[in-house]
C-alpha cells in the first residue's frame, strides 16, 4: 500500500475507535436518557458499518489516485523513451545521409582525375575500362605491383611502333592474350566484375608507371630468364 492509502487507512481507523468508544458511553448512560440499551447497540452496529463503508470507500479512493499516478509515470515515460528512439533515428539518418554525400563526393572527385588523366594521354574510357579488365584477368590473383606490370606491357607495346598503337590493337593483337582466346575477358567486360585494385593499375600503367620498364612480354613463371613479379615472369 502506498503513503496516501496508510494515511487514508490510519485516518479511518481512528473514526472507528472513537465512535466505538462513543458507543461505550452511550451504553453506560442508556437509562439516565431514556432508550433501552436493544435501541443504542442497533444505532451503534449502524454508525459502524458508516463508519466501515466511509473507510472503503477512501480507500479505494487513495487506490484509484496511486493508479492514477502510476498510468501518468508510465506515460510519461513512454513519451520520453519515444521522443529518445526518434532522436537517435534522426540523427542515424543525418549520418547516414552525410557518409552518402561524402562517398558520392569522393566518387566524383575520382571519376573528374580518372577523366583529366585519361584526356591527357588520349585514352578513351573504354579502352580504360578494357586494360582494366584485361589486367583483372591475366593478374587478379597477383599482387598490386604485379597488376600495373601487366599493364605497363600493353601500354610497352602501343608505343614500341611494332604493335598496333591502341589499348584495343594490342589485346585484341591476334595470339597474344589468352583471355581473349578463352572468352574470359568478354565475360569480364559484359558483367563489369573488375576489382577496385585492377582499376587502379590500369590508370597508373596509363599515367606512365614502369615496374618492368620497357618489357613486352610475360608469361607463367616456367623457368625463362626475365623479372619476376609474382607467378609471372616479364621479359
């Protein structure tokens, strides 16, 4: 029972002992006024049952406040924990949108320097697009270094003046690339499957990168002299 229905209780049975007392008194006085003592024990039985009734009632009175007062604490609370969940889900939101914004900014940045890059040494995105496939073929597996060397082959052979003088002419050179026999690099292009890494090489073989210097050719490490950069060996 909570403060307000002890009070209630205590003040209640207060009442009731002093009317009890008071019936007492009433009976000891009952011939000096009188009313026969069977008359005074039907009013005092009446007057305790007020008196019990009185105490129910408020009772249940401090009852119905505590619940009261409880439903207010628990909606209040509700309140508070709905208006904490909206601010968090706000501010996910704001940070979502912000790390969107930053990764579109980031992308677009790159995309302009990939663009200027290419415009300078008169690459089209396409045949950007095909050495980077064509290096995700032949060097997906290798590492870093040994990616841009296999670009730095095809861009070896478009300047030597002894193979065609484009990315296109030199993978599609008849003979000289296998993923291009084996249908690989077909499948390669048409589902768009190249490595942020592969990409990479790419432009940097374009922009001028020589890990092999002016080598033409690599082929699988078979015990050819030459530089070997992973399971490739360039010569």
């Amino acid at each position: 029972m909570n403060t307000i229905g002890r009070r209630l209780w205590m003040h209640a049975a207060g009442i009731l002992t002093g009317m009890l007392f008071l019936g007492m008194a009433w009976n000891t006085t009952v011939f000096a006024e009188g009313v026969t003592q069977a008359d005074m024990s039907g009013a005092g039985n009446a007057q305790t049952e007020t008196i019990q009734t009185e105490v129910l009632l408020l009772a249940a009175q401090g009852q119905a406040e505590t619940v009261q007062k409880m439903a207010q604490e628990q909606a209040k609370a509700a309140q508070e924990a709905a208006a904490t969940a909206a601010l968090a889900q706000q501010k996910a939101a704001q940070e979502a949108a912000a790390a969107a914004a930053r990764q579109a900014a980031e992308a677009a940045a790159r995309t302009a320097m990939e663009d200027a890059l290419l415009a300078q040494k008169g690459i089209s995105r396409q045949e950007y697009d095909l050495l980077a496939a064509l290096i995700q073929c032949e060097a997906g597996g290798e590492s870093y270094i040994g990616q841009v060397a296999v670009g730095n082959v095809v861009m070896n052979r478009m300047e030597s003046g002894k193979h065609p003088n484009t990315i296109t002419g030199v993978v599609y050179e008849p003979g000289q690339f296998s993923p291009v026999r084996n249908g690989s690099l077909k499948r390669t292009l048409g589902s768009g499957n190249v490595n942020a890494s592969c990409r990479q090489a790419a432009l940097e073989a374009i922009a001028g990168a020589e890990p092999v210097g002016d080598k033409l050719f690599f082929r699988r490490v078979n015990g050819r002299s030459g530089q070997v950069i992973g399971n490739h060996v360039f010569y």
